[in-house]
C-alpha cells in the first residue's frame, strides 16, 4: 500500500505540475494577444515572412499547400474517426473516447471564439487553402497541435517501443511545425497568429490531458490523492521544519 501512495503522491504532483504549465501558456497568450492587438509584432511578423519567402517556387508552393492540408478541418475530421474507431474497437477506452471529442472538438470550439473575440484581419483571403475569417489564432496550428499532440500521448500511454514513442513524437512535431509554417507561407496567417495557435493550442491540450489522467487515475487507483500527496511529502517537511529555524517558532 506504501508503494501505491508513492506513485499515487508521484502521478498528483505531475498533475499538479501540469496545471502550472497550462497558467504559464496561459499567461504567455495573454501577453502575445495584448502586444499583437497594440501591432507590436510587426516587426517579429515581416522577419518570418522574409525569411519564407527567400524560399518561394513552384516546387515549394505545392509542398506547403500539401501539409497546410494535412491540418485542415477535413482532414483532421477523417483522421479523427479513425483515432475514435481505434480507441472504441481496438482499446475499449471509454475516457479516451470521450476527452478525445473534447480535446479536438472543444479545441475547434475555442479556436472560434478566440477569432471572434480578437478579430484580427489575415494577411489575404483564400478559400482554396481554407483561409477565411478572422486570423488569431491561426486555426490550422491550433487544431493541428491538439489532435497530433494527443496522437503522441495515446502512443506513449499504450506503452509502445521506445523508438516507435521516439520516431512519433519527433515526425508529428515536425508535421505540427510545417503546417504553421505552410500558413505563414501561403498568406493566410501573420507568424504571431501561428505562434497563438501553438499556445492556445498546448493550454487546450495539457488541461484536456490532465483531466483524462485524472479520471482514469480515480478509476484505478484505491489511494485518494491529497493522502498521497501527504503520504510522499511528509518527510520533506519534516526535514523543513528541523532544520529551519522559522517552521520552528
């Protein structure tokens, strides 16, 4: 039982450590919102478009209009079913199921609210690389880093090979790095509308991903967790007290 409240203590101050990286993003897209609302990134925005567009062709518009795709709504909705039939046929995870919908289904909800409460104008409009509407954040890197971000944490939660976790986890980073990339490449969004996305994108993600952990942690586990957490910092402080003289007084 001793071991259980450890690991249990152990799992608590991830989550809690969790929390405290979804306020710092959050505090981060505060700031951004703020400084691109005053256009106090114009410069950050027309450095990263320079450098894109040293790179411009033929060759280069049709690879970025294939990854801006590859995180559009209609590919990532396809991708989606097969993700929900995995996580309903083949690993009969209920929670999963259903954080996954909130995860990527919340993500688009937020995604427009955001657009309408900012109401930034995009660089241009063009319906072909689905760039219509309101620019920050960008939707595409948003959405795109919710649903890949929650295909890597599936991979690493079902225990697969290390180099399997590894190659997953380094290919659809990059893939999330490209498709903001592609944005900034085709016009549809200003570098900063991209790096909001990121942001708004990570918040989104941790917290759906620790609320999962915590239900399937309740789910499992018999040790409550504020004795866990007791139980693993007891000793801590303790020492604290013994050796502080001010616990002391």
């Amino acid at each position: 039982m001793e071991k259980n409240e450890k690991m249990a203590g152990l799992a608590f101050l991830l989550l809690l450590g969790g929390l405290g990286i979804a306020a710092l993003f959050i505090v981060l897209f505060a700031e951004l919102a703020e400084e691109v609302m005053e256009k106090e990134f114009g410069l950050f925005d027309r450095f990263i478009i320079s450098l894109l567009e040293a790179g411009a062709g033929e060759t280069m518009d049709t690879v970025m209009f294939i990854f801006t795709e590859m995180g559009s709504v209609w590919f990532l909705t396809g991708l989606s079913i097969i993700v929900l039939a995995v996580l309903g046929v083949k690993m009969k995870d209920k929670w999963g199921i259903l954080f996954f919908i909130i995860a990527v289904g919340g993500g688009s909800l937020l995604t427009l609210l955001l657009k309408h409460l900012y109401l930034r104008e995009r660089p241009s409009i063009n319906a072909e690389i689905d760039a219509i509407g309101y620019s920050f954040p960008s939707g595409h890197s948003m959405g795109s880093l919710i649903f890949y971000g929650f295909v890597i944490y599936l991979v690493i939660r079902t225990h697969q090979r290390a180099w399997v976790q590894g190659l997953t986890f380094t290919v659809l980073s990059i893939l999330i790095f490209l498709i903001g990339s592609s944005r900034i490449y085709l016009g549809a969004h200003f570098p900063s509308d991209v790096l909001a996305g990121y942001i708004a994108g990570s918040i989104w993600l941790i917290l759906s991903l620790i609320a999962l952990e915590w239900i399937q942690w309740h789910s499992r586990s018999p040790v409550p967790p504020v004795r866990a957490l007791r139980k693993l910092l007891g000793p801590l402080y303790r020492t604290v007290r013994t050796r502080i003289p001010f616990f002391n007084k």
